[in-house]
C-alpha cells in the first residue's frame, strides 16, 4: 500500500521536530515522492550524513510502502 504524503512528513517531523518539510507526488501514484527538508539537526553533517537521518526517520519504509523519494536537505538556522 503507498504512502501518504502526511504520513511522510509525519515520520520526518517526529525525529526532526524542527524540520520544514516540502514533499510533491512526482508521478501521482503514491510511490515515487521528492521531499525538500530544512533542520537545524543538518547543521556540520555532510549530505550524506543529513539524508541518512531522514532514511532512519521513515523507519525502513524506503524500497517498501515508499518506493522512491528523490530527497533534498539543508540545515537552517534556529
């Protein structure tokens, strides 16, 4: 069953309760998502090290009930 965009940025803002989250349905199926984060919790990680904080927020739904998120982050200021 796909994800809802809600439910994905449910996920995110609960493990980044700061976060500014942007999310499109890129093929309007429910499967295949861009998601735009913006948190405080970026500032000093490398991009890498920002997107997997966002994977370990949707607690293993990648490749699952999400099939693909092209993911953008960047820190911002408090």
């Amino acid at each position: 069953m796909p994800m809802q965009k809600a439910e994905i940025e449910a996920l995110i803002k609960e493990a980044l309760p700061d976060a500014e989250v942007e999310i499109k349905d890129l093929a309007g199926d429910g499967d295949h998502y861009a998601a735009t984060v913006k948190s405080a919790a970026f500032k000093g990680k490398t991009r890498v090290q920002q997107h997997q904080l966002v994977y370990g927020a949707l607690q293993g739904r990648i490749g699952g009930a999400l099939h693909a998120l092209a993911l953008t982050t960047m820190p911002h200021d408090i």
